[in-house]
C-alpha cells in the first residue's frame, strides 16, 4: 500500500494505492499553524471510511509520497532563517542587481524590490577563479576563518556562498564550506557550484541564498514530519515531491530544501499527461489544477512537461527568482477559496486575496464572513449542500447568501444570483487569462490541446474555460480532485544533475565533453544505485544547453549522449538544436554553428506500473435540481452520481456530475461521457453560445 499527501492551502489531499493498484481520494482542512496534524487528519479520514484504525492503516504503507508549500510559504512571508551571503570580493549586489523587468513600466512610485539577503548580510572574500577556471587571486584559509567569526558575531543561522567562476573550478567554494562547517559546525551552508552549476551568477546567488534559508526550517520540518508519522504507525519510506515534477527520498530535501519549492503543482502535470493519453485524443494537454488558493496552469507537448529556470517566488521581477530547474508552471490566485469583493470604485475583484482553510468560505461555517468562488458556486446551485465531502460536511446556503449579497450584490445593485453568476464568470475570466499566458502568449494554440481539469475546485468551470480557448475536448479524472497526490503516485525518483562543459559546434572538444559526459553517467549512475531495492527499472536522459554565437539565452535540447562522439554526431546535434529553436521561436539559422554551454543527465527510478482506475459500469439515472447559468439563467439540470452515469453514453447539458470530492458543472451546449476508467470526458461545444458571455457588470 502506497500513499500520497499533498497539503494544500486549504485541503490536504489525501491518495492511497491498495495492493491491486487501486486509487482513492480523501480530503480534510490543512492546518496551517500544524500541517503535520492536517496530514493525520486526512489518515484519520481514510481509516474511518476503510473501517479500521489510523495506525493499523499508516502501517501497512511501503512508501508516502509528501507534498508541501511549507518552504514556499516561508520564502513568501519571510519566515526563513537569518541567512548570510558569501561573495567575491567586489561582487556584493549580485541579489540586488538580478535580471527582469517591469511589470508597470511607468509606475515611478513602485519602490525597488529588497534583495533576499540585505547587504548587512553579505560579505567578501579576496579570492578571484577567471572564466577559463585559472586563479588569479588565490583564497587564504585564514581569511576563512576570520570570515566565519564575523558570521558568529553577524549572527548568522545559515550561509550561502556564491564565488565566480565556481562552476568551472569549485576549489575556493569547497575549501570555504570546508572551513565553515568546521569553525560554524550549528551553522548550514549551502555552495552555489554544488546546487545549481549554472552560468548566470544572479540565478546561482539567489538559489543558494533560498536554499540555505530553508535549510533550518525544512530540516525541522521534515524530522518532525517523519518522527510524528512513526509514532503514527508509518515505517515505511517517506519521499518528498520536488519542483522538478519527481521525487525525492527526504534527507535529499532535507540537505537542499530546494527540491520542495512548488513541489505540489509541479505534479499536476505528470498526472494530466497520464490521464490525457489514456482518456484524450489530442496530442498537448493544458493540465489546469485549481485549488482552494490558486489556479496552477501548465502545457505538456509530445509527452514532454517544460521546465524553467525563471520560476519566481512572489510577484515577477518584484519577487525572487529562483534560478533553479523546476516544471514550468504559472500560477494566478483564483481558486476556490479566493475572495470576492468590490473596491471604492465600484469594481469587482476576485482574488488574490484567499479565505485560506481558516476560517475558510462563508459556507463551511467556520467563521468567515466574506464570499468566495465556492459560496457563489454554491449560490448558483452547482454544490449540493448536503453532499460536500462525501456528506462529511454539510455547506451553509444561507450564510453563501448573505455573503454574496453584503459584499457584492448591493454594492454592485444587482440581485444575488447575478453577483454570484458575475464572481463565477470573472474567476473563469482569471482562469483563462493564465492558460493564455502560458499558450497563447508562447506561440502555442490552446485549440490544438484537450484541457485537463484537477483539484477540487476544477469542476465549476472546466467546460466554460474549454470553450472559451476553443479546445475540443476537456477531461476531469476521476483522481482529478487530487490531481497533485495521484501525480506523485505516478511520478518516478528522479534527480537532475548539470556539469558546465562550454564549446563549439564548429571547434568541439571531444575530450573534454566526453569528461564532462562521463562525469554525469557516473553522479547517474550512483543515484540510481542508492535509489534502493524498490524501483522497478531506471533510466537516464542527457541534454545540452546552447544558442547561436552572441545569443544571450539557451535552448535545453534533448540529445544522444553517443552523438558528442564524432563529427558526424556532432552535426546531428547542432541540426537538433536549429529544430528545437525553430519549434521555440519559429526561426532558425541553418547556416549558424552553436555553442553549448553546458550538460544536463536526468536519472529516473520507475517506483510503480501506473494503472488506470476501474469503476463499475453505471447505469443509474439523475436526479435534478435549478441551477443558475451566467447568460442564460435559471435552467432544470440533470444531477448525476459519477457512479451512475452510464459508460460511454453520451449526455447532454445542463447537468452537474458529482463526486464526495467535486461537483462539475456541463452547462448548455455541452456534452459529457463516462470513460470506463472513471474519466469524464466533455465537448465544450462551439464558442458564442449564451453561457459564455462575458460579465459587463464590472
């Protein structure tokens, strides 16, 4: 028995894998000033619908795959710990220089954003390595050691050091983390070289600093989470989600908290790219996660999840980059839980603002007043009341009303199924926006993609965001309201590794890429021998990174590592490279030789055969109750069971489809069917019909 947790800003989702591959959702309220409890709610949740007890439930798990923003939020809120940045010297503001933009190019008022250590923090070591790894200022150990007294006396709780050049020769990296853990043996400290080899030194800076910062935190964090799921009955193998869409056992996370960062949606991706090719026809998926916080949206291509090194935390450019591999997601805050409401000027907002799982939406009666997505889709008839969680929990219509119609509907002096309708349209509007930026925006046609919806929030408005982007097809699994937790199941043990090695098409030095390639095959190869007794099989994919001479930035392209052995091989790669850059930029200079900057190896454990989940073959029939559709008003829909829709039946709209973890809403126009894996598949229908206009209220 397997199990997956993935804690969230509002729920804590819960999968379990019995022993014939078998996939179950629960879902509890995170507790965010003790996630750990919210985690053994959830096991208290499963256990009491399995019959049995939390421990003997926790104990017959093999592994538990965790989840969490935990690091995320520190970074966000600034509750990391008090971390000191080492640099060369004369090089001090590379956190406060970064690279960016603007996002309001002619705001003069917006101040410029803070570096991640101040520069109080921050301090110089006379040593210089040049570009081509020569020293030409050589480090003095006793300069070390006065420099790690200075840290004591700076009250440091963590350090990063980030020397120039360290990538091409670490030798003055490694003798200050040597002398640091020596003199400062409390004090973590993370090397820029060893974590993130890249070549830009803002990035390399930024991600050591965040690392280092989190190091404390997470390493309790983590520890804590271990001991207390023990005690539980858990003696299995715990793994943490990394942002890199794999896994990782948690002592690696614990010794680079990195890994944690966006380690939730980065499995959403994984998940979707499995149920689109087992439920969908078209060859891209747009796998959008919607929770109680944000919307997560991202793009598979050709099996392919992308990946960035600009993942910011926070607001872009104002934020922190953290220069570190990780799955391209983009985020907007609109989930379920985010809050609506109307400024001084008599505009409506929703979001970014969340009601969080404490108090949560007006309807969950825990004390919050003002309205969210869910309380106006509630407003709206597409939650049943008395169906929430499986009917665990049961929702306050009365107190949705009256949240709904204080905050939003006499501000705006409209009825309150309007304003209901109006949050629910401009949420979708949100939602759309950010599956733009990510298709559209990129040269991407999203109607060329069938849409994947995940979380628990995806079903209000899956089928409008599928018309408005023209996709032809628009699938929520049966795992989709814990899209992240069933992705971990799936997700393989995997860590990247990147080695600088920087030449020429034109002048390749086949010695020196074959060291550098080896070098990966060897860190591969160890990976996959700790990996343990578990996985099933392994494997390994190497890339290059390059450009065209005098690029600034570089394209990640998928190689045969036995093409860098001849020159032959080596035409091959440069035509890949022209390939993948006309697929990116829809240009590309054939004539043009490349410089490859560096090589990356990825190391894959495949831990389990994913199965697709089987229910019985339906049959029933709806019930039906009023709903409210925007455009088009009070409308009789079907209400079904997911259990009881019949297999590959077609059914019209208006209908809601629920499930104890979702409720999903086929408004008019559109049509769904049942797969027999539980998936249910939907034709948004042609753009233009009533439901889709847009709210003019605003």
């Amino acid at each position: 028995m397997r199990f997956a947790v993935d804690t969230g800003g509002t729920f804590t989702d819960l999968v379990i894998e019995d022993g014939s591959g078998s996939l179950t959702i629960y879902k509890s309220p995170t507790t965010p000033a003790d996630p750990v409890q919210g985690i053994l709610d959830a096991f208290q949740v499963a256990a009491d619908e399995l019959g049995r007890s939390r421990e003997s439930l926790l104990s017959a798990g093999s592994m538990l795959f965790h989840g969490t923003t935990r690091g995320l939020n520190a970074v966000l809120t600034g509750n990391v710990a008090r971390t000191a940045l080492v640099t060369t010297a004369g090089h001090p503001d590379m956190l406060l220089l970064r690279e960016g933009g603007r996002t309001q190019i002619f705001n003069q008022r917006r101040p410029y954003p803070d570096p991640y250590v101040p520069r109080s923090l921050t301090f110089e070591l006379a040593e210089r390595i040049d570009a081509q790894g020569e020293v030409v200022t050589a480090l003095d150990e006793a300069a070390v050691v006065e420099l790690a007294r200075s840290l004591r006396a700076a009250e440091a709780e963590a350090v990063a050091v980030c020397l120039l050049w360290s990538i091409v020769n670490p030798a003055h990296e490694l003798l200050v983390g040597e002398v640091l853990r020596r003199e400062l043996p409390d004090v973590p400290v993370t090397l820029s070289h060893h974590l993130n080899p890249c070549l830009r030194e803002y990035r390399r800076a930024s991600s050591a600093a965040i690392d280092a910062s989190l190091k404390p935190l997470m390493t309790t964090y983590i520890a804590g989470a271990r001991a207390r799921l023990a005690d539980a009955g858990f003696q299995g193998r715990l793994l943490m989600m990394t942002s890199s869409g794999g896994a990782l056992d948690a002592a690696i996370v614990a010794d680079a908290p990195i890994h944690s960062l966006n380690s939730g949606p980065s499995m959403a991706p994984v998940a979707g790219r499995f149920f689109a090719g087992l439920d969908a026809e078209a060859d891209m998926a747009v796998v959008a996660d919607t929770g109680g916080t944000s919307y997560d949206v991202s793009v598979v291509r050709d099996g392919r999840i992308p990946w960035t090194r600009e993942s910011w935390i926070g607001q872009p450019f104002l934020g922190h980059m953290t220069g570190f591999p990780s799955v391209d997601v983009r985020s907007v805050g609109a989930g379920g839980g985010s809050l609506a409401y109307v400024d001084a000027g008599g505009m409506l907002h929703v979001g970014p603002e969340s009601a969080s799982a404490v108090p949560g939406p007006a309807c969950y009666g825990r004390g919050g007043e003002r309205p969210t997505l869910t309380d106006a889709c509630l407003v709206l008839g597409y939650l049943n009341p008395d169906y929430f969680l499986g009917g665990r929990s049961r929702l306050d219509v009365d107190a949705a009303v009256k949240a709904v119609d204080v905050h939003v509907a006499r501000p705006l002096g409209l009825p309150v199924h309007e304003a209901a309708a109006a949050i629910w349209e401009l949420a979708t509007e949100h939602m759309v926006g950010a599956i733009e930026e990510i298709t559209s925006h990129q040269g991407v046609d999203p109607s060329r993609a069938v849409l994947v919806g995940g979380g628990g929030a995806a079903g209000f408005n899956t089928v409008a965001i599928g018309r408005r982007l023209s996709c032809p097809e628009v699938i929520v699994p049966l795992m989709g309201p814990a899209l992240s937790a069933a992705g971990a199941l799936i997700s393989e043990l995997s860590r990247g590794f990147e080695v600088n090695g920087k030449t020429r098409s034109d002048a390749f030095d086949h010695e020196r890429v074959a060291a550098v390639i080896g070098e990966l095959e060897t860190r591969c190869r160890k990976f996959i021998d700790d990996a343990g007794k578990d996985i099933l099989s392994s494997e390994v994919e190497y890339a290059m990174e390059a450009r065209y001479p005098n690029q600034v930035w570089t394209l990640e392209v998928p190689i045969d590592p036995e093409l860098t052995r001849t020159p032959e091989g080596v035409e091959k790669l440069v035509e890949a490279f022209h390939i993948a850059h006309q697929e990116t930029f829809a240009v590309a200079d054939a004539a043009s030789p490349i410089e490859i900057e560096s090589w990356h190896a990825r190391a894959s454990c495949r831990l389990s055969d994913p199965r697709p989940p089987v229910l019985a073959p339906g049959g029933g029939t709806p019930a039906s109750r009023e709903i409210y559709l925007a455009g088009a008003g009070w409308r009789t829909a079907a209400v079904w069971r997911l259990e009881d829709v019949p297999v590959e039946r077609p059914q019209p709209g208006p209908a809601i489809v629920e499930t104890a973890t979702t409720a999903i809403l086929v408004d008019e126009g559109a049509s769904f069917v049942r797969r027999s894996s539980g998936t249910l598949h939907m034709v948004p229908g042609p753009r233009g019909e009533a439901t889709t206009a847009k709210a003019e209220v605003i």
